[in-house]
C-alpha cells in the first residue's frame, strides 16, 4: 500500500483508471475463436498489471532528485545530509551579497562539524567563469551547479541576497532574505 494512502483511496482510483481505460474497448464478440478471447484477457492482465506497478514506482522518492552537482566534481545529497545545510543565494553585482559572504566563511570554518554552506549563483555561472566570480568575491565555500528550490516547490529567488535552512533530512527550515551576520547564522544553530 502506498504511504499516505488508505486502501479504500488506492481501490477506487486504481477501479477509476482500469474503467476509464477499458470503456471505450471492448470484448471481442461472440463470433471470435476462444484464442482471440483468452489473447484479449491477457492484454488486460498485462496492462492492469503495468498500471500497478506504474503507480507503485511513481510513489517512492528517487535519491537521485535530492543529489547536486558542486563546482569541484563532488555531490551532495541534500536530503540526506549528516549535518545541518545552509545554502546561501548571490551574485557578483550584488552588494549585500558581498557583505554576507566573509560572514558566510567565518561560519562554515568556525562550524565545520555541524553544518555545511553552500552557494549558488544567481545568474547560473558555471565552469571557469563561476570560479572567478567566487574568486572576486572571496567565496570559500563550495558551489551548487543547479539551483535545488525545485525540492521544496519554492519559488525563483526575487531578492538577493537569500539563505535556506535546510535539515539533514532534507526539509526546509528556514528562509531567510536579505544580508545575514554571524550572529544570526549561530542563532539558527
């Protein structure tokens, strides 16, 4: 049985699909050889069994939807982290973005055993190009290549600079806009 989901829930809407699909076809008629009947049985075994497992594969969680890509060639699974991710949204242009950034640093050396920061860059720089912005920036932690709000259905980021709180169960804690101090950062600890 799917989580979530009562048997009762999983009946009717498996019955829905199976009588949707069916509806329109139909038995061949009385006149047909009894091969031609037990061939259409089997067609609909088969594709009652592929709604089945359709529906049961669609319900679990891919890891891989949680994995990211950083600059150096490393992953990360942010839903399956062993501590505590903070990832912080900037761009070069942007100067509280700039103000946070040693901020940023100071933390992730200070608390290395507790948390993990991560960036992305707002204007999708990749390669050579995102190592010279960090590098402008003195940005010292690692880098995501995608942006990964897609996993908590947030929307684009509309001001810089943000930070996401994200638990090592990869829910989102915490969202925070604007220019953030070590202070602040430690609080959420």
């Amino acid at each position: 049985m799917l989580v979530g989901q009562t048997r009762s829930s999983l009946d009717v809407n498996f019955s829905v699909t199976v009588e949707s699909l069916f509806k329109a076809q139909s038995m061949p008629s009385q006149g047909q050889s009894e091969i031609d009947r037990e061939k259409w049985v089997m067609i609909k075994k088969l594709v009652l069994i592929s709604l089945l497992l359709t529906g049961l594969t669609g319900c679990t969680q891919d890891s891989s939807e949680s994995q990211y890509l950083l600059l150096d060639g490393d992953t990360i699974d942010l839903a399956a982290s062993p501590k505590l991710v903070f990832i912080n949204y900037w761009a070069v242009w942007c100067a509280p973005c700039r103000k946070e950034i040693p901020e940023f640093n100071e933390f992730a050396h200070q608390y290395a055993d507790r948390v993990t920061v991560l960036g992305v860059n707002f204007d999708n720089s990749q390669g050579d190009t995102l190592r010279t912005e960090m590098a402008k920036l003195g940005v010292e932690f690692p880098a995501l290549l995608s942006d990964p709000r897609g996993m908590w259905n947030l929307d684009p980021v509309a001001v810089l600079p943000e930070t996401l709180v994200i638990s090592t169960d990869g829910k989102l804690l915490h969202r925070m806009v604007g220019p953030q101090t070590m202070e602040a950062l430690e609080a959420l600890l």
